[in-house]
C-alpha cells in the first residue's frame, strides 16, 4: 500500500521534501537521520518488487583498485553473519530478483530486490551488516583472495599474482574500448578523482595494502557518507525503524570529506596518445581509435542532462546521423559512435571513430568542426530532436528495463543528481516536464546554441589517439614475469618459505566451509514461503488481421506489441549467413518513400521502436528447432495503424540495391560484432562449442556467430567484387521469407487492442508474394572441432560443452537446483575463490545441450580438469536439508524472475515453439521442490557423460593457448 503522509513517521529522521511523482507513480520523500546525517530517499507505490540500495560516496586517490576490491570484500561476512560468503548463501536461498554490487568512479552501490516481504527483510538486513561491520578486520585472506596476493605452491615453482579483483580487471583491460574510455577519463580530468581507475589498474592493483584497504572502509563506509533508497510497497515506518535501531543509532556523525572536485577548465584542448594490444596476425593499419570529448556543464541541471542525449541521438546515433554520416563518408573510419557519459559530476560526451589511423586526426577534428558549424548554421533538423524525445518519453512511460527491476533504475537515475546535492534526489525522475520544455525549444535554436558552446567552442576538450600494438599484451606479461623472477630471485630461502606458507593458509581457509552455525546465522525461507505453481504461460491461437496468430493477454498500459515471424526453414544454407545481414539493413537503408534518416525519426515519433533480427526457438525434440526472421514493434493503440504502415515500407519497398549504404552498413556491423566477441569470450565460446553436436548451434553460427562474422568480414574486404552478389543474396533472402504461407503474426496486449494488430496488418496480403519457395535442408556434420581462438587479452574463457539427451538422459526439473550447486558451490569455490576466476557458469537445457564455462580466468587447463572432477564430486555429494532447501529456493528464484508483458509474452511464445505446456512446468517445478541429495547424485552419470564427450573451446590469451596447444585441433586468431 502507497504511503502518502510521511510528516512525523519516525522520530529519529527529519522530513526533508515529499511530493507525488506521476513518472514513477510514486510518493517520493527524503529523510535526514537525525543523529548520523544519512540521506535517506523514498518511493512509495503498489510495486511489490520492493528495492533496496545503500550507496557510498567513494573517492579513490590513485589507481589500486580499492574501491572496488571493497566492493567484493565487504560480502564476504559480516559481525552477524559470519560465514564466508554471505553474497553467495543469499543468491543459493533467497527470493531475490536482483542482488549485487556495483563500483562506479565515484560511488559504490549495495543494491537488492524481492518482491516477497520476508526475503526483502532477509537480504536488507543482510547487506546493512555487510557494509558497516564486514570481516575484512579479522580476516586478511578476504583481501588476500578478493584483491590479489602472491602466489607461490612450491619454493621450485614460479612466484605469481593472483586475485579475483585483479584478474577481473587484466580481462577488463583487454577491451580497447575499455582502454579508451580510460585514456578519456584521463585525459579530462586529471586532478580529479576521475582521473584514477576506480576498477583497478592490474599494473597498480599489487601496490594497494592492507593497511590503505581498511582505511579506505572506515574513511568512506559510515553512516554519514551514505545514501540510503527504499522503493515498492512495504511498511515505510516499520523500514525506517529497523535501519535506524538495527544500524544507524550505533554510529555517531562523522565528517567525511568525499567532495568530489571539478576539474578546473582547460585553456586549450589536449592530446593524448594511448597503445592497445593486437594479436600477432591483426593489421595496425585501420586499426587506431580516434576521441573527440568535451566536458559538459553538469549532472544538476535537469534540462542540459536530457538535452545532450537528444544531441547524441541527433548528431549521432540516429541512422543518417550528419555528423554519422559525415566522418563514414570521408572515409577516416569504418564505424563512428558517440559515448554521453552522464553518471558522474561532470558529465562528458565523446565522438569515437574505430578503425581508424593516427595520421587522419586533423582531418578527423576538421570534419566534425565543420560539420556542427554547418549545423548550428542551417539548424538541426527538427524531427530528430522531436524522434529522440519521443522515444525517451515511450521508453520512460514504458518501464521496460528487461530483468533488472524498474525501481532499481529509478535508483541509479537519482543518483546522477543527489550524489552531487543531497537536497535533490528527485529532479531526474521528474522528466515529463523536461521533455515538454525541451519540445517548445526545439525552433528556437537552443539547440544549436549547445552545440556552439559546448562542442565547438568549449576548450575542456581532449582528443585521444589509441594505437594498435601488435603482442602488447603478451611482452607486458613477459616483463611481469621476469620482474616477478627477479622479487624471488632477491629473497632469502625463509622469505620464499613464508610465501609459499601464506599461500597454503591462503588455500586452507579457502577450502573451509563455513561452520553449520555461523551459515544458520543467515536467514532464510522456508518450503512454506515458495508458490509451489510456476508463473502460468499465455497463449491463444487465433487468427490476427487474416493471418495464423498467436495472441497473449496480458496488460500493457496501452501499448501494443506486434511480432511477424517467417519462417526460414528450408533456407538455403548459403542464404543463412544473409539472413542476418538482412536484418541489419532493413530498417536502416532508403526505402522509396523514405530517405533511412527519415524512415527512422518517423519510427521514433510514432512508435516506440521498429526492431528485426532471425532467431532460433527450441522444437519439440531435442534435436529440432525453429529458426525465425522477425520484425516486432511496439507503439500506442492509437498509433498501431501507422506502425503497420512503417513495417510495411520498411519489408516490401526497401531499397537492397543500394550498395554504398550497404556496404556502410557492413563495415558497421564487423566493427560491433567485434566489441562484441571481444567483450564476451564466454558467450563465443559456448556458442562454438554447442555448434559441434548440435544443428540448432551449427544453424546459429550461420546466422550471429564466428561464422557469420567471417562472413561479414569476406563481404567487407571483397566488397567491391561480390556487391552484385551480396545484393542478389538480399534479395533472394527475402523473396524467400516474405511469402503469404509463410507468416505467423504474434500479439500482446488488452483483448480490445486486437482490432488495432489487425488494423496495422492492412495491405500485407497484396505485398507478400504467393510464389512458392524452393526449399534445402540444411546440411551439417556433427564432431568435435576443439577450437582455441586468440585474443590479445591475458586471460581465458574456457567451456566443455555436450548433450545428454542423445546419449539416453532424460531432463528433469532437478537439473535447476544442480545448475545452483554448480554456480555457487562447486564451480564458484574451485574457479573463482581457489581459482582466481571472475565468473562461472553452468547450463542443462531441456533439449539436452549443457555446458560448464569460467569468465576473465586466469586458468585453461586447470579449469578444465575441475570440470572433468564434476561428476565425482556429485557422486559423494552431501548436504544438510537446510542447504538442499538453499537450492531448491534458489533455483526457484531463478525461475520466477518478474517479467514485464514484452519478456511475458516471448516467454510463451518460445513455450508454444518448443510445445512446452503448463503441465510441464509444473512437472518441472513439482520436480524442484522435492530435489534432495538422491536427486543430485543421480546426475553425475548425466555430467559425466557431456563431459566426456569432450566438446572444448577456449578464447584466450596467446600464450596459455599455445602452452595447451595438444588440447585443440585448430588454434586462430579470433578477430
């Protein structure tokens, strides 16, 4: 229930402001703590996926890492909760749908999520202990693991660094992209704390003591450096009174000098030159990075906050974007991009241009000079600043925000404004307002006047030059080790005896479990607390605007959601790969009624976003699948009729013969998929490893995989030759796909929307083709390939995949409470807390495919040995009724994640493809609730069997790759 009178609720706060706020329909109040000065904001409402975050202000002076090495270590036990890791006892036994913590440059965010009362409690209570009394004071080995030690096995053996923090960020640092941001951030703001590496620079990560990581909590985790956020629907007075009782009247005020400092404005623009590393087999030339960035005013004023993302979307981001479009066409780069940084004081913008050379930097800041002159002269077109608007506006009503609950974005949102002034935590929220003053300045040149000031003629500006080093990373690695040689090469026999002595205790209190005593202290759920039903499928068949569909009730705040699925079975396998080209052009190329700049601002007016790709949903035998080309959108009822309009233009009237646009559009999407693979070693790794027993994960390849993205990278190189064959293969792609036998038509939305979906389906019978296709099965060979693909980065992401239906093993529903047991007991303990690696991940699908992956590891080998232990340590498994009760709410937690009606309805629409029924969830689920040890037992001939067929494939460093070169039939360079 909302509270709407929060005068005199609690005597130990101070009411600061309170006021409805209609964009979150919320009652919004701040509070003082009286005795600690604690800032204390709430967001009364009927959302029962009730938030709760405490942040600190945390400044770090130099580059160790500290701020976030804390952030890690302050979850790992606490004065009332002694276990070792609390963080893991709660995501293993809570209802949670959100839990985590997040290190950002200038702050530390706590926050968690549940939409059960009891379990919010639970995990608030929990995280309050957590920051103000961690173990980090009895314990030295949670700084030891978290941050980094040495590490010695044996005195014969080689002296190491290791640390979860420190390996996180040596795989952070492998990111160009990452390595440029930070070469900005310094570049702007050298004298302040933004000029340091809040995550931790591997190079400075060893120099942090202890002594500085204790002092740094005492400075900066106390009541009155903290910033406390409460949203949903609970009881406010009973909130407050346990924060203040429980926590905060144990502490005095303290002053703690955590102002952030503005960098003083330059005089002129700098220049700064920066190196990243290449593999041995990439090419320097076209490969350097090129950053414009200028300060901005900052983070408190609500008008210039949006303003800027509208001028990002104008100037940039949009398809046709001048600016864009002005840097492709000169030819300095293949793929251009703005970054607007808005989460610090100072927010900043930057124009980014990848694939680029160090020479053209004149003629790089020449162009966007010229270019924003030409704009602030002529004026910027109009209908993108309305498109941009519009869509904040949508998505803002919308509150959409995937898995991550709305009230926890809310929170992030605030913090851009009451980190800065802790007497306005609201002014971001209140945004209807700002989009309607900032639509009335659109003809009156405020506009271009930001970009005169704050782009043109602002001299708080840098431009970086990040250059490509071939085997950068790999002689960094050499010249660490040699250094590290040289340490113990100058230590007496009894220094090297106590490394190696420290590394041993280091790995026997790691390998201690946590007492039963100390692990009831956490509390939990009991049976009683779970909905022993899962969250119910919807699904209706019916016919929508003529065509077979499939309709989903579900409330939508007046929004439609639309979804026309083709089907591309019998694609021919040469088609495949153009499949996914197809649904990067569409939508993004001239069509004949509308130049692609055009086509877009009238989306973005109108509807809340037009959106293809191709897509594999699971079929009914764990052997099938159904491959679709999709084009969704979602708009206002009202606006259903254009939005049809606008599809329709976009998939019968595109031009696919324009091959300048075409070939911008493929640079682009090598550029990306780049970023991407770059960024996401594990996900490339899971996807080839599935590709080599399954057709589903061979088909996916094609269509945004490896494979896909060597073939975007043939297209790019030969362009100029096969450009008449690329556009015929668009073509025939789509002469294939938009036939009238061919569509199914998916709908959400109140039953009387429906007649809207029909009216945006007007006039598709006349444009879809009658002819028939000419269909090919799509050939392919299964066997292991065992791939090992290079990156310039120095750790691995390493995965053993296989399927265990093909070989006779049944699914079952206990499979969800193993993947917990995995992520959290024996994967996490062996990878991640012995191991030294980031993350760790497990899956069992329904159709039979599982894989163990590990995230930024230091570890290849080794890794893959713990994976090949699973199933023995599943046959001696053991657990208490209290920890297999842990699990078994874990993994329903997992499976009963709020969904929005968007995540709803794709949810049963996968279910109808793959003839999952509610029957079968409850089979699923009936199956989880009585999981015990038996249950786990029984599935270490299961693991044991994917194991054994040893489907391996790691991205990683050069130099672990080639050491366990025996372990893969072929070794590439992944980019």
């Amino acid at each position: 229930m909302m509270t709407t009178d929060f005068k005199n609720i609690h005597s130990a706060y101070t009411l600061v402001s309170s006021e409805y706020i209609d964009e979150v329909k919320s009652q919004a109040a701040m509070f003082k703590h009286n005795k600690t000065g604690a800032c204390v904001a709430v967001l009364s409402n009927e959302d029962k996926n009730k938030v709760f975050d405490i942040i600190f202000r945390t400044t770090p002076k130099d580059s160790t890492g500290v701020a976030h090495i804390l952030e890690h270590s302050v979850l790992c036990g606490s004065k009332h909760f002694p276990v070792k890791d609390p963080f893991v006892e709660l995501v293993k036994g809570s209802l949670n749908t959100f839990l985590n913590a997040m290190t950002y440059p200038d702050k530390t965010m706590y926050p968690v999520a549940s939409c059960n009362d009891k379990d919010f409690q639970n995990l608030m209570h929990v995280y309050l202990d957590s920051v103000f009394y961690p173990d980090i004071y009895r314990h030295k080995e949670i700084f030891l693991q978290e941050g980094w030690h040495y590490a010695l096995e044996d005195a014969d053996k080689e002296l190491t660094y290791n640390g979860v923090v420190y390996n996180e960020m040596k795989g952070a640092f492998s990111s160009p992209e990452q390595v440029l941001e930070r070469r900005i951030l310094s570049s702007l703001f050298p004298d302040t704390t933004y000029g340091q590496e809040s995550g931790g620079d591997p190079d400075h990560i060893p120099d942090l003591t202890y002594e500085d990581f204790l002092d740094f909590h005492r400075k900066y985790y106390h009541p009155s450096n903290s910033y406390i956020y409460l949203y949903g629907d609970f009881d406010v007075y009973e909130k407050l009174d346990f924060i203040d009782k429980e926590y905060l009247s144990h502490f005095d005020y303290l002053d703690v000098d955590s102002q952030i400092q503005m960098e003083k404005p330059f005089g002129a623009m700098k220049e700064e030159t920066g190196v990243y590393s290449i593999g041995s087999g990439e090419d320097e030339e076209d490969n350097t990075y090129l950053a414009y960035s200028v300060v901005l005013k900052d983070s408190l004023d609500p008008m210039m906050y949006v303003a800027f993302q509208v001028l990002d979307y104008a100037l940039m981001s949009c398809p046709g974007a001048p600016l864009k479009k002005a840097l492709i066409e000169s030819g300095i780069a293949k793929d251009v991009y703005c970054s607007y940084e808005r989460s610090i004081r100072q927010p900043f913008l930057s124009i980014i241009a990848k694939n680029s050379n160090a020479e053209d930097k004149d003629r790089f800041l020449g162009i966007i000079r010229e270019t924003l002159s030409k704009i602030v002269s002529d004026g910027i077109n109009k209908n993108s600043l309305k498109a941009a608007l519009n869509t904040m506006e949508f998505k803002f009503r919308e509150a959409d925000y995937g898995w991550v609950p709305g009230g926890l974005m809310y929170g992030i949102l605030m913090m851009d404004s009451w980190l800065y002034d802790k007497d306005q935590p609201f002014i971001h929220l209140k945004c209807f307002k700002t989009f309607n003053d900032l639509r009335k300045q659109i003809d009156t040149g405020y506009f271009e006047n930001l970009i005169s000031t704050w782009l043109l003629d602002n001299p708080h500006a840098s431009l970086v030059i990040l250059k490509p080093e071939k085997g950068l990373s790999a002689a960094s690695e050499q010249a660490l080790k040699e250094k590290l040689a040289e340490k113990k090469a100058a230590m007496t026999p009894e220094e090297i005896r106590e490394v190696v002595d420290a590394t041993h205790h280091l790995a026997e209190y790691q390998e201690t479990p946590s007492s039963q005593e100390a692990l009831k202290t956490i509390p939990m759920l009991s049976l009683e607390d779970i909905d022993k039903n899962p969250i119910p499928l919807v699904n209706k068949e019916q016919t929508i605007g003529g065509f077979p569909g499939l309709y989903h009730d579900y409330e939508t705040k007046g929004i439609g959601y639309l979804r026309l699925l083709f089907d591309m079975d019998g694609l021919p396998v040469r088609l495949i790969p153009y499949a996914g080209l197809l649904s990067s052009v569409l939508g993004n190329i001239d069509t004949e009624h509308y130049e692609y700049q055009d086509l877009n601002n009238e989306i973005r007016m109108y509807t809340g976003g037009i959106y293809t790709g191709a897509t594999l949903y699971a079929g009914k035998t764990w052997d099938s699948y159904n491959p679709r080309f999709e084009i969704s959108g979602r708009a206002l009822t009202d606006q259903m009729g254009k939005m049809g309009g606008l599809i329709r233009e976009i998939l019968f009237h595109s031009r696919l013969d324009d091959k300048k646009r075409i070939k911008e559009i493929i640079d682009e999407n090598v550029s990306r998929l780049q970023m991407a693979l770059n960024s996401s070693g594990h996900a490339v790794a899971v996807s080839r490893a599935t590709s080599y027993f399954s057709e589903a994960g061979a088909y996916k390849e094609l269509l945004s995989g490896v494979d896909y993205y060597r073939f975007l990278k043939k297209l790019a190189s030969d362009f100029n030759e096969v450009a008449d064959d690329i556009v015929s293969g668009l073509r025939e792609t789509a002469d294939f796909l938009f036939r009238r036998d061919n569509i199914m038509v998916d709908f959400t939305g109140r039953p009387p929307y429906i007649e809207t979906a029909a009216l945006a389906l007007e006039g598709f019978e006349d444009e879809l083709t009658g002819k028939a296709a000419v269909k090919e099965d799509f050939k392919w060979t299964p066997g292991s390939k065992n791939e090992g693909f290079v990156t310039p980065g120095t750790v691995q992401y390493d995965v053993m995949a296989g399927n265990f239906v093909q070989s006779g093993f049944k699914y079952h529903g206990g499979l969800n409470v193993l993947k917990v047991i995995m992520e959290y007991e024996y994967l996490w303990i062996n990878l991640r807390v012995k191991g030294g690696a980031y993350g760790c991940m497990s899956s069992f699908g329904r159709n039979g495919n599982a894989y163990f992956a590990s995230y930024r590891d230091p570890n290849l080998e080794k890794t893959l040995d713990i994976y090949r232990k699973c199933a023995d340590y599943l046959r001696n498994f053991e657990a208490s009724d209290r920890d297999m009760l842990k699990y078994i709410i874990g993994a329903i937690s997992a499976a009963d994640t709020p969904l929005n009606p968007y995540s709803a309805a794709a949810r049963s629409l996968g279910a109808y493809f793959s003839g999952l029924t509610g029957e079968d969830l409850q089979k699923t689920r009936n199956e989880i609730l009585s999981a015990n040890v038996e249950t786990i037992r029984g599935f270490a001939g299961l693991v044991e069997n994917f194991v054994s067929q040893e489907n391996i494939c790691v991205v990683g460093s050069e130099a672990s790759i080639e050491k366990n070169r025996e372990l893969f039939k072929t070794v590439e360079t992944l980019l």
